[in-house]
C-alpha cells in the first residue's frame, strides 16, 4: 500500500462511489417493470484496491466511481434484469457501508479539530 495515502481523500472518494452506487439502485427498483430495462451498477472497488496497492503517488480524487450497465445477468419474460430482492439487499448494504463512511470522516475530522484546538 502506498504510504502517502491521505484517510480523509480516502474516505471522500469512498462516499462518493457509495452515492452513486445508491443512486443506481434506486433508480433500478424505480425501472422494476419497465420492459427491457437493464440494471446498473458501480466500478469502484477494484479500481481503488489497484491504486491502493500501487508503490507510487496516489491522487483518490482522480478515482471516480464507474457507472455500468450490466448485459449477462439473466432478464424475466419483458427484457428485464432487476430483481427486487437483490435491490433491496443492495440498497440496505450501501447504507451501511455510508454511515459507517460518514462516522469515520467526522471522526477524523473531530482529530483534526482536536489537534488545531491543542496547538494554540
């Protein structure tokens, strides 16, 4: 892992890949019965864990979080791809992987204002 990895770079881009990812499924439950619908979802994690695992500089800013359409997931009679069930359990784990996120980002910033107050 890179050794100049900034933790609060980190945990914003992390944020942003889970908005987008909650974005898309929500926006999937709202296509549940359109006809030939497809599912999206989100690249982000392999994306990270390279840069993470690369020896040299490592800008998280420029990692953004992919938005795909997935084809070679079987479709009901209508074309469609999206099931409820597996939606649902997305979006219950997004949520959690954000307010996990957004704790330990305020955390860290408390750190920060913890030190600045000690310093004066």
């Amino acid at each position: 892992m890179s050794s100049n990895i900034n933790m609060v770079d980190l945990l914003e881009s992390a944020l942003r890949a889970e908005t987008l990812k909650q974005k898309a499924t929500a926006n999937n439950i709202a296509n549940l019965q359109t006809p030939g619908y497809r599912r999206y979802d989100v690249k982000f994690d392999q994306a990270l864990a390279k840069a993470l695992n690369s020896s040299g500089p490592v800008n998280l800013k420029e990692i953004e979080p992919v938005l795909i359409q997935l084809k070679n997931t079987p479709v009901k009679a209508n074309g469609n791809d999206v099931n409820l069930e597996q939606e649902v359990g997305q979006m219950i784990k997004n949520d959690l992987r954000h307010t996990a996120l957004v704790r330990i980002l305020r955390k860290k910033y408390t750190q920060m204002q913890l030190a600045i107050m000690t310093k004066q």
